[in-house]
C-alpha cells in the first residue's frame, strides 16, 4: 500500500529532495491559500475550525479538502 504524506511548506522541500514523488501528498498550508505549486491529494486548510453542528470533546477541528471530484475521492478509498 502507498503512504499518503502530510508535510508542510518546509517539509515539502525535504520530500521533493529525497525523491518521494511517487507518494500522494497531504498537504497542510493553513495560512497561505491554496498550494499553487504543489501536487497535492489532500489539502489541510485549516486547524482551528469550528464546525456548526459539531459536538465532539475537541473546540476546534482540522478541515481539509480532496483535489478532485466525489467519484475521483471514491475510486480513491476503494
């Protein structure tokens, strides 16, 4: 099975320097936007999100997006 990667800005650099491209990445940027220049699978966009009808023991939350279609998400996790 593939490993999905979570890096950050600096991080990314590491990554693209030992050659991890085959991997998909979980990419976190929560206070520039959309990463631009960087393939990404997943997106973290924020980590303190509150989450109107969220009743969890944790205040805030991550919140990420998919870069692609719902069906693209589940032929993904399938």
């Amino acid at each position: 099975m593939q490993p999905v990667l979570y890096v950050t800005g600096d991080s990314y650099a590491v990554i693209i320097q030992d050659d991890f491209s085959d991997c998909d990445l979980w990419y976190r940027s929560v206070y520039s936007g959309i990463p631009a220049d960087v393939e990404w699978t997943f997106w973290q966009y924020s980590n303190r999100h509150r989450l109107q009808g969220y009743d969890g023991s944790e205040r805030y939350i991550d919140m990420n997006v998919f870069n692609g279609t719902e069906d693209d998400l589940m032929a993904y996790v399938s």
